[in-house]
C-alpha cells in the first residue's frame, strides 16, 4: 500500500490543475485517462477468461485544425507523465518499422511498455501505410509477444507489448484521408475518439494558482504511487453484476446510434469499458477491485463522448458534399436570424464549392429541413434538435 497525496480522485485533480487552459475539459480528462494508463502500463490487468485485458488506451482528441488547443493538451500531460519512472515514449512522427524497434528495445521486466504521443496522428498513420494500421490493431491486444519478419532476413520479437497511444487529428483529415470501409472496423474501433469544435473560454495567457502550481508536483507523486500497482483486477460483486446485466441487455442491440461507422465501437464497448475502469478505479485508490462507482463513472465518462463521436465521421461517407453541407449549415447557424445570401455564402465558400455545388447543397439542407429560405436569406430551422454545435 502506498500513501497517497490527494484525499480523491486522480482524474479530479488533474481537471483542477488544467482548468485554465483553453482545451476544452475532455480533452483533458481523456488525456489523464492516457497518463494513468502509460502509468499503469503491462503491471495490472483484467482476466477475461480466454485472455487478460491491459489498461492500454488509444484515445484520440478530434477538432478543427488550430482552435481547440489538441497538442496543448497533450503536452500537459505529457509533461507529468515523464514525472514517473521508467515512462518511455515514441517519437511524436515514427514509422512502423521505427516504433516496432523501439517497443523490442524498451523491454524490461517482462513487459515491453511506451506510450506514443502523436500530436500529428494522420502522419503517424500514413507513415507506413496500411502495415502501421495493421501493426497497432495487431498490438493493442497486448499478446504475449508479437514477431516480425525483418527485411534482411532476420526477426524482431516484442515481448510483452503494451502500446498506450495518445493522438490528435482534424475531422477534415479523417473525412478525406480514411476510406470508408475501414471506418468501424479494424482500428478505428480500438480507439476513443474525443471530438470538440469550440474551446473554453480562458484568459489569453493563463495564470496558475499557487494551488494549482502546487498540484501538478502532487500529481506526479501520486501518479508515481499509482505507477507501483501490480496484479490482477477483479469486479466487486455488485460492480459485476450491474456489468452482467449492462451486457446481456444491450446484446441485441450494441449499436443505439444505428450509425454503421460506429457499429465496431459499440461492439467493442466492452472492452473500452473495463478498460477504462480499471484506469478510474486505479486513480481513487490502491485496492485492485472495480467498485461499482468506479465502472459507473467509467460507463458515464463514455457515454459523454458517444453522442460527438458520430461527428468525427460526419464526412466519411460516399456523398461528397456531405462535408460542405455541415460547413454551410454552421454558417448560417452562426449567422442566427439575420441568414446569409445566396451571394454571401458563395463569397465565404468560393474557395471549396462552386456555385452549382453550393445550390445544391442548400438545396439539400432545404429538403432535410435544416433550412429555409426567408426572403433573400437562408436561415437555419429546427435548431435545437442539431447536435450540440454552440458547444
């Protein structure tokens, strides 16, 4: 057993050491989430019968390029994370060949552990094309080793892999860059994704208190406390009971979206979930047992994220103009009751839409009644049951 600094949550602590930056608060509470999971690394696990379940995450932050503070995020908690023994990373741009090299060097005790902070995670994943994707769907099992044909002839064998990833990217790049039959499957069902359009409202330049100056050298010891942890993870019985009839309830229905890009994840939600519990439980308290607090906050904490998820994929699709529809019909939302013109929009949208692509796209938000034409003016309808856009 450990003394521990702070008197509750880990996870709580870190969103009031952060709570003057500009990144929005998911984007810090997942990257925590992260932290404690590079922490944790291959040390602590869930038996799940058939195999054991690792505490490695793959979370990645979504938002529009430049506006939501995506790497500002990350490096905060990288920057604590490196506060703990033995934390190794990837390099912020590598390839496959590269991070299978640096998992087979960074064995120690058993386990090969890094976490891979990718602030560009569109390049980390074209870097190598479809065998990066393949390699880290491969790893994110955590298998007992993983063995790799080099091209001299010879073999890298990772023993006891544990990949923890941390990414940041644009719906745009995903839109364009991801075909859309791997969307929902594969990877992109491994991973968490944390999307956000609009920051916090925070002082230009942010200024600590000495509370929270203090707080960050108290979270690194304590994440050094929660770094020791070590064996097996077992549910308390009335955590295990509410996860039972969670599961055997939602078996005929995973997917309540009914989006098929997001079928995978849903399918997959299991796993995320205890996962992520393990991580919650781990930031509160020494014990290795999920209280059922603990698999409820986690199940809480996902659900927060679900229903923005499916605009990570908005313009992933076989209809081009998909992307330019909630372009165009955010412009108009913004422009409240005053509308914008037909010539105002072709003014602001001359650079992505000619103007028979423009008149159809409104066309379109006309038929599906997010718009209307009000004199020269198109304004928004039925405002209030679009996803959270002032978010």
């Amino acid at each position: 057993m450990t003394d521990r600094l702070l008197p509750s949550s880990w996870l709580t602590a870190y969103l009031a050491y952060t709570a003057e930056s500009e990144s929005p608060e998911d984007y810090h509470l997942w990257t925590a989430v992260s932290v404690i999971a590079g922490a944790l690394k291959r040390q602590v696990f869930f038996d799940m019968g058939y195999f054991l379940l690792y505490p490695n995450m793959y979370i990645v932050l979504v938002g529009p390029a430049g506006r939501c503070k995506k790497s500002t995020a990350m490096r905060i908690g990288r920057d604590v994370l490196k506060g703990t023994p033995g934390a190794k990373f990837t390099a912020d741009s590598t390839t496959r060949e590269k991070l299978i090299i640096n998992l087979t060097q960074a064995h120690k005790d058993g386990s090969s552990a890094m976490t891979a902070h990718s602030t560009e995670f569109a390049t980390m994943l074209t870097s190598s094309g479809m065998d990066m994707v393949v390699f880290l769907t491969d790893i994110f099992d955590c298998p007992p080793s993983w063995e790799h044909d080099t091209k001299s002839g010879g073999k890298n064998t990772i023993k006891g892999p544990f990949l923890n990833l941390l990414g940041a990217t644009t719906p745009d790049w995903i839109s364009r860059a991801m075909p859309l039959d791997t969307i929902g499957i594969g990877l992109t069902s491994r991973i968490i994704f944390v999307f956000h359009d609009t920051p916090r409202e925070a002082d230009p330049i942010p200024k600590l208190t000495p509370a929270q100056q203090a707080l960050q050298q108290i979270l690194i010891t304590d994440l050094i406390a929660i770094s020791t942890l070590n064996g097996r993870f077992e549910l308390a019985p009335d955590a295990d009971k509410f996860h039972c009839d969670w599961y055997r309830g939602r078996v005929g229905n995973p997917n309540p979206t009914g989006d098929p890009r997001l079928a995978g994840y849903f399918e997959r939600k299991q796993t995320h979930l205890l996962k992520l519990s393990m991580i919650v439980a781990a930031s509160k308290r020494d014990g290795l047992i999920i209280e059922l607090e603990d698999l409820t906050d986690a199940m809480k904490m996902m659900e927060a994220i679900e229903g923005r998820m499916m605009r990570v994929f908005s313009g992933v699709g076989k209809n081009p103009i998909f992307a330019d529809k909630e372009a165009v019909l955010a412009a108009i939302i913004a422009a409240g009751k005053n509308g914008l013109s037909l010539g105002e929009l072709l003014s602001r949208f001359n650079y992505t839409l000619r103007k028979d692509e423009l008149i159809e796209v409104l066309e379109t938000l006309i038929m599906i009644d997010a718009a209307m034409m009000r004199g020269p003016k198109y304004v928004a309808i039925n405002v209030p049951q679009l996803p959270a856009e002032a978010e």
